[in-house]
C-alpha cells in the first residue's frame, strides 16, 4: 500500500515563533552542512545578513497574545451587525436561596418557569439596551407597586419585543434607542428579596409573542486581542 503524501504547510499558517524559527533554520542550515564538510576550517563570526536579522529580531520582541471572553449577539437580520446586547455585561445569575436565573427555571414549586433571564448587576449601574427600536412601554414589575419598574422595547424591522426588568428609566415612551445605549439605572431587590443577587431581568419576545431564550441569543466569545 502506498504511504499517504505528507501535506505541505503553508507558511502562512505557521505561528510567529514557528516562522521565526523556520527562518533561522534556513539561515543557518548551510553554514550548519559547511562546518561538517570542513571541520577544520577555521570558524567565522556571522554574516551580515545573519547579524541583521538577530539584531530585528532581538529590537522587536514578539507581543503576547491576550485573548478575552467578550459578549456577543445574534445577527437576526443577516446584515452583519448584532441585534442584541447584554443589558448588564454580567454573567446570568446562578443559584441562590431565590432559585436559579436562566430562561426556563422552576418557580413557585414548578407550578411555572421562568420566562426571562436574569443578567447580575449592581444596583445603580447603568443598564444598556438589550435591542434598538423604539420604546413601546414603561411599567411596573408587580402590580401595584412602582419601587420596581421595567422598559418595552420593540423593534419593527425585526419584530421582536425585549423587556429589561428592575430598571429606573432614563428614557422615555416613544423615544428611539440604539442597541447599548443607557436606558436606565440598575434597581436594588434587597427591599423585597434580601440577599438575592441584583439582577436585571431580561425579556424577549419573538414575533407571535412567544419568549425565547435570551441566552440563545446573547453568547460569549473568545476573542483574540494584539
């Protein structure tokens, strides 16, 4: 059976210290052949062309790679731009004595799940728009009582309607916001659920009305920074 041909790397695809090293392998490899062929032969000092290169190589230290988790939305209308943002920049809340934070959790003894999904905050941060679009409505978050409020935001060219709980607004109904602009600061919840975590609890409504998962569309990717 004939042995498989090995593949060629491109060097294009090597990483910078590989391609470094490949470079000095070919530099060096002749003078490497010539020393075996004439062992007797009296040792040079390093071309010049070989001092240029060390002395390149030597003012320009290769950067470290940083990489980073950033959030990142869904491009629902394929125009390769997000549609939706993290309201808080925090991670959905885990599990405390008040249950647990993502989109279909148990509540009331399972009787009903949850229908949003809860991004951790500090009570008086700033609070971004999840999605552009206009906004629709300004209420409260339980009948009743206005300490705690939420804000509508639909946007007609997707047709999706997003609700970020536990927010004093900043705007106002029928103003136009743009995806990650401030619409409001972060509302405490120690008042009715001492020792919960502070969260904003976020919404989103597909169109026919049925809620989806905000976490399907808000996700987190490692990027890689120079």
């Amino acid at each position: 059976m004939q042995a498989p041909a090995a593949k060629k790397l491109a060097p294009h695809k090597l990483a910078p210290w590989a391609r470094g090293a490949l470079g000095l392998a070919l530099v060096f490899a002749p003078m490497v052949v010539a020393a075996m062929e004439n062992p007797h032969k009296t040792a040079r000092g390093p071309s010049p062309m070989v001092q240029r290169l060390l002395a390149d190589m030597a003012a320009k230290p290769q950067k470290p790679v940083r990489k980073e988790l950033v959030w990142s939305g869904s491009d629902i209308d394929g125009d390769g731009a997000p549609d939706f943002a993290n309201p808080t920049g925090g991670v959905p809340r885990g599990h405390d004595e008040f249950g647990d934070g993502q989109f279909g959790a148990r509540r009331d003894g399972g009787s009903r799940s949850h229908e949003g999904v809860d991004y951790v905050a500090t009570a008086g941060q700033d609070v971004k728009a999840p999605m552009s679009g206009y906004v629709t409505k300004i209420g409260y978050a339980y009948g009743g009582d206005s300490s705690l409020t939420f804000v509508e935001i639909t946007n007609p060219a997707l047709g999706y309607v997003a609700r970020a709980f536990y927010v004093k607004p900043s705007v106002e109904v029928g103003q136009t916001v743009r995806l990650g602009e401030t619409i409001g600061a972060d509302q405490s919840l120690q008042g009715h659920y001492p020792g919960i975590t502070d969260h904003v609890h976020l919404e989103v409504m597909q169109p026919g009305g049925e809620r989806v998962n905000a976490a399907e569309l808000i996700t987190r990717k490692l990027v890689v920074q120079a």
